[in-house]
C-alpha cells in the first residue's frame, strides 16, 4: 500500500506514516504548558504539526533530520493544514527509503546519466574528452553529481536536478551550435558539463537541501575550480601528457564566470565565446524552469497571477489560455 | 572590372572609384588655407580623405549621403590609411548599386526571408498565423524588414541584419522548444518575430545608418507596439474576427518587456515564460554575434586580447587556440 | 440618517450598516470549528470583522466585491479596532451607492472636469485643441477618467483622484509657464493632460482598486500612446486635416518620459523642454500630496514623527508648530 | 564705439581689443621654437589666440586672470575660430569693466534684489522675516550674494545667476502655495532664500568661475548651516529673543536635504513637506534652464538634436516647430 | 543583595525587582477583557510582560521611560521567556541607580577619558591642542561625550560606548602613524576625537536609546561641524590668536567625509590623506566591534552560522575552533 | 658615472643613454615620410621619442621590452618634453641591470623579507606556520613574491610592492591585535601574507607590468586559493599530519572574500572577524599609500589640489600646510 503524501491531505484526514522532520522546536501555551511544533515533510511537500503536553523528555529523543511515525489528525489553522499528533516514534532511517522523503527529478537519472555519457564522450577533442572521463570515472563524484539539486529553492531545487540541469543545457548546446560556426563545440560541451560541478559540495542534500560551511565561505564558483584542478592533474598523470594550459584556462574562466556579472557573484566577466554562450544558456534554462514551476505550482485558481515573487521582484502572468500540455510529466530528455 | 574596396586600400595606393560621403567638413591650416575633410565609404568600410586648397564653392556641391567618383593616392596618417584627393565629381545615385556603399548581411537575404515564412506560416494557431500574414502582405514593411540593420553599431550593424538576427532565433526557437513543453511555441516564435519589428522606423538606413528622431524620442519598443495594433486591427477586419484579447496582451507583453530590467529601458519586466524566453534568446544572439565579430575583426596579431571595448565593459580573449572554421562564411541558417 | 463610518468606530460600539467586502477567509481555530474572517470596507477606511462559528455553506454566499449588511459589536484586538459579527447578510448592489464605499475626491468632480475644460479649451494651437476634443467627447473616456484614482495606495489614492492631480497640475503650469518663455505652453498643458491618460484602464477602481492585467503587462505609459494614436487618427478623419507629425512626436515623447528614468519605467528619459517641465511638476504634486495625507493622516499624538513609510524610504516630521490651515478641506482649484 | 565680442568674430577679422587671460600655455613646435597659446575671454565666450615666437621673458609677465590688449587677425582652425596674435599689452585692471569680460545675466540686478526683497518682506512669520533681514543688511553678503553665479557650468552659470535663479524661484512658489495650504508659505520662502546662500563661498567668482578650497572640501551645503547658524544668532542678541528652535532646525534642515537624494550629495533626505518641496522646485527650474540653453545656444543649423550632452546623459531635441519666442530676452521676472 | 538581571531569568522564575519601562500597550483579548503588555528592562536586556486584567486607570500611572518594581513568575512564550505580573508599581527615579537599567560599557569610563586626554593632551600642534581643550574643560559635553553609545543598536550601542570607541581609534592611531610618516599625527588624533561628536546631541540616551529630533533632520556629521565653530570661536577667543583657516577647515572636511562615499550620508568625499585613514580605522574599529558581538551574543549552540543580520547583509561563521579568550572581559585600552 | 634620469631631463639637454622600450609605433607624416614615435622608459619614469625619417627595416630590429641606446636632444612638444632622436642602437640585455629600468621599492627588500619571516615565524599556530613555510621554502615564489609589484598603476606599482605592502600589513596587525582579543592573530598575520600570493602570477613584471591571460582570465583571488591548495597538500605530505579542514576553510574565505565586496570582485563578503579586519587594513594600507604618491608627485606647484583621479573619482587637496617630513624617503618598516 502506497503512503499518503503531504500534497494529498484534506481537512479531517486521518494520519498514519512515517515523515522526515525538518524542524523542531518545543514551546509552551499561555497556560505554561509546553508543546512540540514540527515540521515534517515527504517528497512532495511539507507539512506543520503539533503535540499538545509534550515533555523535554520526548523533545531530546529525536533531531531535524530524523525520521519519525506519527499518528494524528488534519485540521485548517490559519488558511493551512497542519497535523494534531496523538503520538510519534523514532524510525530506523535504515527502514526508510529517503528517496521518498526529499522532493526528487521527475525525470529517470539513469536515462539522464547516459544522455550526458553519450553526449560528452562524443566530443572529438581529446583533452576534453580525458578531463571529462576523469570526472565520470570518480564513482563518489558521479553518485553525488546525480543526487545533488541544483540549488535551495530556487530552480531545480530537488535530488537530481543538478543532473536535469545540465543534461537539458546540453541538449539545448547539442541542436544550436552549428547555427554558430565560431563556437568551439567541444569546450561549450565541457564548460556546461563543469560549470556546476562545485554544487555538489557547496550543498549538503541527504536528509535535507543547505549550504555546507564551504559552501557558504567560498561558493561552487572557487571549488569547481578547485575540482577542476586535481582532476586535470590525475589526467595529466593518466595519459602522461601535459593538459594544454590555454585549454585549462578557458575552462577555468567558464567557471568562474558563468554568473555573467559582479553583482551575481563571477569575479571575472565572461571574456570569450563559449563564456558569454554558456551565462545565456544557464539563465535561459533556469528562468524558463523557475517561471515554468511557479505558475504550474501556483494553487490559486481564482487569480490569472501568481502571488508576487522576491527572488524575482514581479508576480507571473498565469492567464486563461488553454493549458498546452503543461500538466505532462515534461519533455523527454 | 571590379572596384578597389576600403579594406583592400594599402600605402601609396592609387585611387579611381566612386564612394559613399559619410561625412564632410570644411577647414583652414595654418596658413589660412581651406581644405577638405571628407569621410568615404563603401561596404566594407570607411576612409578619411583630404583634398588640399579646396573652395566654399566646391564644398557646396555635395553633402552626406551623396556619392563622389575620386581619384587620389593613399598614404598612413596617424597610424589609419587616408586619401590624399586630386579630383572629385559627384555621381548620379541612378548610376549607383547602393548595396556596393552600406555592409550588407554575409547572408543570401531572400533565402532568410523564404526560411522565415517557413517557419511562422507553419504556425497551428490561425490568430497568430493571419497577424504575421498582415505583416508580410506589407510590401513597404517586407522592404524595411529585410533591409533594416539591427542595430547602428553593436550587432548585426548591417543591411539585412535584422532579418538576420531574428532567423537565427527562429531556428534556435524551432529546435530546442520541444525540451520545454511548457512555453506556447507559437506565441514564442510569433514574439521573436514582432520583438524589433519597431526598428524599419525606429533607425534610417539608406544611405546611412542613424537613428531617425522618433526612433529617438519613443524607440523601437513602443513603435513596435504601434505597428502590431495597426495589423491587429487590420487583421480582424479582414478575417472578419475579434483577435483574442489576451494574446494580443501576450505579444504586446513581449515587445515591450524584451529587452528584459529597466536599466536597459523596458518598461515592464518579462512577467510570462514566453517573454522571459524571448529576452535569454535575444540576448544570447546578440551578445554570440558581438563577441564573434569582435575577436574575428580585431587586425592586431600581436596580442591574444583586443581592445577595450567600452560597451560591453570587458576586453576579449582571442588566445592561440587554433582556429576552428571561424574564418568560413558564417553558418548556413 | 447618516451611516456611522469605518473612521468614526470606537471600542464597544454597537454595528448595523451596509459594507463592501475588501477580503474574505474561512478559517479554523485550534479545537477545529471555522469562523469567517472579513475585511469590510467604506469610504473613509477598512475594519477586520469576525464571524465565530461559521460554515462552508455560508461563506460561499458571497465574494471580495460584495455589499454585506452585518450587526454586531466593535472591540479592540492587537491594538486596532474590529467588529465581533453576530449576523451578516447580502445586500442587493443596485440599492446601494457605491461613492459611499470607495475613498472619494474631496473636491467636487464636476467643478474640476470644468475647470480643465476652461484651461484646454483655451489654448491658442488648433492641432492641440482638437485633439483634446477627441478626447473629451468621448462620454466612456470622460466617465473613466472623472472616476480613476491616480493610483493604488500612493498619491490621490481615491475615486476623482486622478482628475484633481491633472486639474492641480494644469493649474500650476498656468501659474508659472510666463516665468519660463521657452516653453511650449499649449504642448505642456495638453502633455500634462495626456500623461496618465493609460491609467484609466491600467486600472480597475468600480468595487475596489486594482490593476487590470492590461495595465501590469505593458504599463499606463505605453496603454496612454495607444489611446493618442487612435485619437490623433480619429482627430485626422474629424478635421480632414493631418495631424503635425512633430506635435505628435513631442507629445508621445512627453507620455513615454514622464517618469523620468529608466528604474522608474520610463524608457526614455525627457528629452525636450516641456517633457523635462512636465517630469518635475508631477513629481512635485505627487509628492507633497503624499507627505500632506501621510503627515495628516498619522493618527499617533505621542510622536513628532510618522512611522517609517516603505515606499519613500524614510520617516516624515510633523513636528510640533501651530497648524496652519491644514486641517481645511483643502485648496479651492 | 562698442568692443567686438567674442560671439561676433569671424574668419579674417582684424582684432585689437582688450580681454581676460582664462588660460595660458608656453609651448614649442616641432622645430624647437616657442609659442603661446591663449584662452581669450570676455562676457559673451571665449577664443583660442596663438603668438608665433614668443620668449619666456614675455610669457612671465601675466597670469591667468590678467587683462590684455592684443592686436591680431582670426582664422579658422580645425573648426574653430582662433586669434592669431601680432601684438599683446598687459592692461591696468583698474582701466576695466570687470563684467564685461565675465557672462551675466541678462536681467537687472537691482530689479532682481529689489523682487527679492519685496517677495520676503512681505512675510507673516516675525522670525523668519527677522533672520532674512540680519542676511540683508549685512553688505558684504549682499554684495556676494547678487553677483555670484548658481554654478561653475551648469544651470546660471553667470554673474548675478545665483540671485536669478532665487527670484525665480520665489516667485515661482509665491505663485502656486495657495494650491497647497498644507505647505508653510513663509517656511518654503525662507527656505528657498537659504538653499543656496553656501555658494557665496563655495565659488569663487571675481575673475574667473571656480570653486573655494572650503567649497571643494566642505561644500555650500555645509557652509549655508554655518552662515545661518551665525546670522540666526545675530538675530537672537538684535531682536533680544530667542529664535524658536523647530524653525531653526526646519531651516537647517531645508538647506541640508535640498539636493533630493543621498547620491547627489545631501546627507538627509527630504523629511517635510515644505523641503520635498524646495528639492522639486529647485530641481525645476535648473533643469529648464539647463535644457533652454542647450537648445537656444547650438550652433548647428543642420540637426534637429543637440550633441550629447555629458552632464545630462543624453542629447536634447530641438526640432523644427516654429520659435515661440525663444530669442526673447527671457522673461520679465 | 544584587538584582537579578534579565540575562539570568529561566523558565519558572519568580522576579521581584525594579526595571525600566521601555514600552507599554494597553490590548482586549478575544473576550473583551483589557490586559497590560509591556517590555521591561535592564543593563543586560529586555523581556516581555503581561498584566492580566488590567485597567485604563491603572495603565495612565505609568509612561515608558519610567521605572516599576514588578512581581510576578516567568513562563515560556513562543519560544521566549516573558513575566505573567501580579502585581507593579511605580518607583520613584531618585531611588534609582539609572547605570543599572542602560547597557554599559565594560570599561572603565574614568580610565578611557584619562587615557584620552592622556594622548590628544601631548600633541605637538599648539592650536589642535587648544581646540581640543576647549571640548574637555566644557563640564557639560563632557558628560554627554562619556554617556552617550556611538549608536542605537549597531556597534558599541551602549552608555560609555562613544568614548570607548573614541580611544580604541586613538590607541590605534597611537601605534601605527609612524609606519605612515606622511600622515599628520595630530590632525589624524584630532580628527578622531572630532569624528562623532555629533553625536552627543544626535541622540538621546538618558532613559533610551533614540534619535532626537535634530538628530533625524540635520544628522551628526552637520551638527559636529557647528559644535567645532563655535569651540574655535571660543578657543580664539580664549588665546587671542585666530585659528589657522587650513586647520580648520582640514578638520571640518573629515568630520563632513568620515563616512567615505555619498550613500553613507558622507556630503564629500576624503580628499585628504588623514581623512581617508580616519574612514577605514572608523569602519575597521566599527565592523570588528559588530563582527565580535554577533558571534559572541548569538545564543544558538546548534549551528557555526549566526542568523542572517540584515544590516551586515550576510550571516556570520562562527566555526568550531577553540575560542581564544572571546569570553573574557575585553582588552585593556 | 651614473645615468642620467628621465626625472631629471628638461628642455635642450643632450641624452646619450640606454633605455627601456616600453612601446614602438611606425607612423608617416603629413608628406608621407616614415618617422619611429617611441616611448622609452627607466626607473623613474618614462618620455615620449621620435626618430624622423625612418624606415621599416629599422624599426623591425627590436621590439618593446627592448633596451636602446639612444643618442639625441630634447625639447618640449604639448607641454611635455620628448627626445628628438639622432641615433639608436640596441643593447644586449645581459650588460644591463633590469632594476635600472622599471620603479623599484624605495625599501631594502632583504630587509622586507627579514621582517616578514620575522613575523610570521614567532606564530604560535603550528599548522599555520607549517604553511606559510611551505611557501618560503619555495625558492621560485620567493623571488616572485620579493620582485612583484602590488598592481599595475594604482598602489605600490613598482618592482618589490607586493613585499613591502604585506609587510606594512603585517607591522600593522602586529602592533593592534592585542586591542582586539577576540581576532585570533595568527589567523589574521596568516590572512594578510596570503591575500595576495595570486599576483605573483597574475602579472608579470620582469620588462613592463602587465596583466597575464591567467590573471585576466581567472584573477588573483582564484589563482591564490589554489595555490594555497597545492601548498597545503604539500604541506600534509612533509609533516604527515592533515591540515586542519576548518583552518583551511577560514584561510581560503578570506582569500576570496579580501575585496570586501561583489562589486569588487568578491565572490564572498567577508564572514569572519579575521576576514573583515583584513579587508579594512587592506584598504588603508593601499588607499594612504595612493593618496601619498598623488600629493607628494603631483609636479605643478600653483595648485593647492591635484588633478582629477579617475580611479577615485575625485581630486585630492594638497593644501599649503608645512610639509612634515613627507620628502623622506619613507617610514622603516
């Protein structure tokens, strides 16, 4: 029998499953006594909850990050659900599968891995062909570079997205470069495959999506260089030929120079061809996702518009055309 | 027999040919003396030219715009190449190709044009397909639309660039939509086509390329609005049906949001996936075309960097990477 | 006998009037039962209101938008007014008059459409006059823009409120413009008069005050060159005589700059005379309207300041003088 | 008989007048002989002037800001009017009429003052008619006062533009504060006297137009708190009262927030109405003034557009619509 | 006995003792019954409060800014500790320590003003010194320079906190000018003392920390100025000998620029070599004072990052090295 | 007999004497003669030189970065003296001493070096000791690090800046960490010594200062952190022990994060104590250090201000105070 998720519970349901807490913290009434409120969440979402007379006790048992059994009962409290808990109990994460408990790519990462494989390993340029193998060979690097999301809560932001990202960015790449003859393919291709190589140490994703400190205190921008870098030097050791340094270089400075200004964080300006291609394409590909999620995501059925944006500075046009297969699984990559 | 272009003119060259006068200015040496000043062109390129001991009655004869036969010898002053004049006599622009005297796209202009209607008339939505139909049976506007630079010095600074620029996006748009089955392909390849059609007004470019006044005091985004409520009116009362309002909205939407933040003089930010779309792609062909034409027309052998280019605030890196087909015709669209 | 008003309830207050429902929230307290939470609204201002143990059913009788007839008591909750409802019921729109439930102009909406009649009509340039004629006998247009608020929430918030802010404005360039003999005195009166023309559809403001879809994808800037366009079109086929293509550059320039730069949507900046003159003269009328209303307004007496307002970026002095006069009713325009 | 004004030269005119050095350069040609070059100026522009062969000795024995009689014939050189010397005298100042060798303005001063007087002697306040008559009948500042221009190059920059641009403001304000009896009309009068009574210092003026190293390093903002500061006290120990603080700290802080913004150099924001007005105002009429100039002062007969005007971002349009008046002397203020 | 402070109060605590009024409103609850909120505090914080049942007489006994002796029982309340009152009465100040209810420096204020006359009192400069004694023999400004923070809530935001600030920037300047020979010592040491004196009459700190009046409009870069005029028209006075112009106005100009750029309030930029070394000691002394208080008062043992601080704009690392000394009392200045 | 010195040359001197060339343009008069425009340069400056009436094998026989010995006569063109060649030779670079020929430190780089062992050997941290060892014992860096300056043409741009501007920071933070206890001094002095290392290879500066493609490309932030990488590597390998993570971590930031902000370069702000005070003392060191020369170079004795500096948009005021030992040839570090 299949669970019941997050985004499938109504006012009044009955509640039987286990949930990932993503929050915890214990307070007390007006009356002094104390209470848990937690936030728990699936794949799918995320949900509040709250104990009535809990004890300091049971609040020490258990940590964000872990997985509990909860039994309780829906109710609305101001304009949302949230669980009245009759009782909780800590779950062997062992008996869990995680997969099930943080918000996941709709699309198969197996397919997605040989896309990227079968694209990649096609270039015909021999250094970045190496260099690119030295990273795919790395079993710990391809584990993490096909869970990692490719960001918070931006675009992207679940397990394997970082993957979906690229693999799309290479296929956008892949049908227009022969529209742009002075393009040099191959190092395009590598520059899209790195460009966000250092995400999967700047985030931390296994029980929940954040900053690891490194993450925070010098950014994927500086680490994929670093990456960059050890893995050019196993290469070079590898096929015993030096990596040809203005090759290097030109990699480097897609990395670090893909946030395409100052203000976006790239120490450098894109200064060549595939630099300037690669910031378009990357924000191309974000923007038409983060646009994409939020008027389909958008619950309101009474507005034509999405409630107004932060991270954007504007509210989305929904609008009343007839929906064009938007509500598809996606495209097949 | 063909002429002796600009970009051909070496030291101590004889000079016998008819050119465009891009400018003109009358001053004295020292000595009180008056002399000539002219700036010449043909397609590919302009050249100062004195003419020593000239007259107010002479200088009379003809003004910007008009064409000289002269003759001459060539010699470097300051580093450039000048003429040095001996005669000039203005021609008749009836005797003239004005093709030969304003760069001119690389690209065969009806093959563009052909590829372009190919592209829209196969268009599924009838109301998008029979706006675009009153644009084309426009026989002034096709001739605008297909000689119109896209712009007077940044990219695509040539007659037929504009046509240029937005076949190039019709193909990038009709081979990567499908990765992205949540953008209207229609209303997206409509909005590509509509963006810049307020530049066959907003700039001059006959003999010249300049900003008219209009274009100056209201700009190609508004103009472009203008001119699809005029076709959008014209086309409802030859179909004999109400153009849907909020698809009028849509495009007009695009237009006027494409250039994509306020600094750059939109007065709307892209708020649908089409127009944020549309605004990545243009910019991504804009800034594609720039950095290609500047690395490949920068004559310095010397440095692997050009000059400092003031508007895009960044020298370009041209490295010693061996070139890659760059120097071919530019790609087949 | 006189409705008791929004502004004059005071804690304890028994309540049996007619309001326009501002927003409407089912909820649900902590032991699960639903009550209704409103915001009810007249002419001088807003109330929340509560309705304890609501249902579905009842709440689905009516919408944000609605008249509702409701009883109950005031009481104060968090420091502001609100009304405990012990009965709701709709009221029929057509026996009700809706002046009393949006904020109005305090200055009579009649006496102002003359007044701008009288300095219009009075202008000496044919062209001008005719198209200001367009304009005004258009009896939807009149309607429209005798009722607008010349915006949301910031400066002539209210019914009429556009209309005093162009009356006010042409009453100050009547004043000054000999003071300034460069000036075009006919082209700033009709710019002024023309400049926020778009917002009487950008606008929504019959039941509440909203922006139209219209208004927030392409912007009263651009909606107000449209309205020119087919009023200059109309004016033509009316006089039989074409309308001076410069007059009508200059007057879309002054539309299209009036905001003055480009992070506040204008995109272009003033460039003539009476586009420079017209900038600053509704800038100045906007402005000290919002800091007399904010200053008027702020209820607090233990301070000599208002609250910090958001959207000019600092706290306004009041201080502590004798009024002078402030409390009138306002300028005789 | 009159002099021959710098503005009345043209090519090949014998000169043999007197001038203002504004600059002076010893410089040698490329056979290693020594020459001069001179800026030349009276009150209507200036003029290049050059002495073949000159000797140090004689370059020593005048300064920028000393008067010359010169003898010579004009040329046109690379576009420009120049003076090509044959003879050069010092001249004893006192043997000169300073303001004709300095721009003024074109209004009478005496007239100016005598407004200025009129506008604020007229107020009700005792205080602030008080403190405005301690700046009057104090000579020297007067004296300042009606003969230091507004500004170095922009908006009046001419002997006597300082008090043109106050008066014009006061009568500006005299006329449109009944539209607005929410503002302190003698609060905004006062204000409008004080805003700029810091240049008195700030510019020096008697020979040349510059900025004070107290103007430079402390600025007229600073330095106008200072000189009300000083005459507030005067005022205080004359009329034996006490000047009420909240009008002082309104003045002060009138003057401190009247450039609008932080950027432009005010170190408070406008945070009353009466000084939210004062910025508009001030704002209004330099702008004006700014653009007639621009406009009324191209010499181009060939363009409808001014060049590119660095300190306001952009060119200006000048068109082709009939003058109404703008060669007049300007307006009887 | 000694008081127990709000830094020491835990959940369950019984308090009975003296605190300062800092806020207080007068609510209903749901039920229409009124109760009393107030927050309460001392040197070491403040805490919420609440007096069930409360009356309007009882609530006008009392005004923020005075001192009740309170008892009651602490509780938890989302996630806070607040008193639940029994009973509160008004204290009479004179029986009130105030030093006990403001925070404090934790220096020593008689050693940090003996060590200040200590350096500025052996400057070489004679007239620097002059001035400088002319500040410390004015009693009064002398115990608002020693009382006052040097903010509200940003860096050293507590009684004695100016002048701590003060001398820690004369300590430094004291050891590092002779690595910089070409600064002048005494005018960098005076230009110190100078910088924010301001500041003693910018705020208000006796009961609370708040701007004043004069404070909001004029600021305290102005109002040190004229604090400086009228200290060199004594000291003048005083010795007989006019003030040496440059001097002063080299120090006026690093009052004026301390801030270093136009949108930190700073009307002019250092231009002078000691005022731009007054601008980075100032924000060196200022930033590592926050920095540390951040991560020295942030409560959370869970995390190695601060919360986000909206002023800085970022969140602070506070890592899991060893602390080194980070909780001792401070240096020795 | 010494050289002598560009500094030194006025108008008619002899010159006999080699240079550097720092740039070489062929160019041809207004007859069509070839004349050689050189720019030769030596330790204290550099002149501009012209050989007339050369031709193009001669000026094939070297290239900048040359030396020269030229023979010829000087004389002032356009205000500034040039050498009128007569004859030019060029130089084996091997009997040349480079230093000669390129700005060099005015302090005693051995003793520099001294100090900075000094200093950062006496650590107690012996992780961070380890490291900075592992960069002394580095002969190849140490004389990079000794011979390279801090920057092109803004602060210390001579041969041994880098050196000397971290050792001043270092004297710095020696003598003021003890005012703040709760900086962690290593961590700090460790901070300072590698805040720059990227510059040894960001510029090259054996013949002229130039940026590399690797320092354009990729920039010094970058470059340091991976070479602090291969040095901590290293590092482990010779001590067996691992470095400490979060040491590392801390010392990368505040490579990363030393520009303080986006808009500089940064990809991080600064979030450490050690971070943000390294900032601060970064920019003083580097902003007295520019203001000094510009004052103390500034060669015109009339003004008491400097010329514009466009790099910090603003003049600096000289003023005609008594020097104060400004002359000297600087503070011993």
């Amino acid at each position: 029998m299949t669970r019941r998720y997050v985004n499938q519970l109504t006012n009044g349901d009955s509640v039987d499953e286990p949930f990932l807490v993503a929050d915890k913290q214990l307070r007390a009434n007006r009356q002094g006594n104390l209470y848990l409120h937690l936030e728990l969440r699936d794949k799918t979402g995320s949900v509040g909850a709250r104990l009535w007379n809990a004890t300091e006790d049971l609040a020490r048992t258990f940590e964000p990050g872990d997985f509990l059994h909860v039994r309780g009962k829906t109710q609305i409290f101001q304009g949302s659900i949230q669980i009245i808990l009759t009782h909780l109990e800590v779950v062997d994460p062992s008996r869990i599968e995680p997969e099930e408990f943080l918000p996941q790519s709709s699309h198969n990462v197996g397919k997605l891995l040989a896309r990227l494989r079968e694209v990649l390993l096609a270039m015909s340029n021999p250094h970045l062909q190496a260099v690119v193998e030295c990273f795919l060979i790395d079993d710990e690097f391809v584990r993490k570079f096909t869970t990692a999301p490719a960001g918070i809560k931006n675009h992207h932001a679940y397990q394997g997205g970082l993957l979906e990202h690229v693999v799309t960015l290479l296929n956008v790449a892949d049908r227009i470069t022969d529209l742009y003859p002075e393009i040099d393919r191959d190092l395009l291709l590598t520059g899209i495959f790195l460009h966000d190589v250092g995400k999967v140490d700047e985030l931390s994703y296994d029980r929940a999506f954040a900053y690891t400190d490194e993450g925070q205190l010098v950014g994927h921008l500086i680490m994929g260089v670093e990456m960059l870098h050890e893995k050019v030097d196993r290469c070079a050791k590898l096929t015993g030929e030096p990596f040809p340094p203005e090759l290097f270089l030109r990699l480097k400075h897609m990395i670090v120079s893909h946030h395409g200004s100052y203000e976006f964080g790239s120490p450098k300006l894109p200064m060549t061809l595939e630099a300037i291609a690669l910031h378009y394409l990357d924000n191309l590909d974000a923007k038409i996702h983060t646009f994409g999620r939020e008027i389909r995501d958008d619950p309101s059925r009474d507005s034509s518009w999405t409630p107004f944006q932060q991270s954007l500075g504007r509210r989305l046009y929904k609008g009343n055309l007839p929906a064009n297969g938007a509500g598809d699984a996606g495209a097949e990559l």
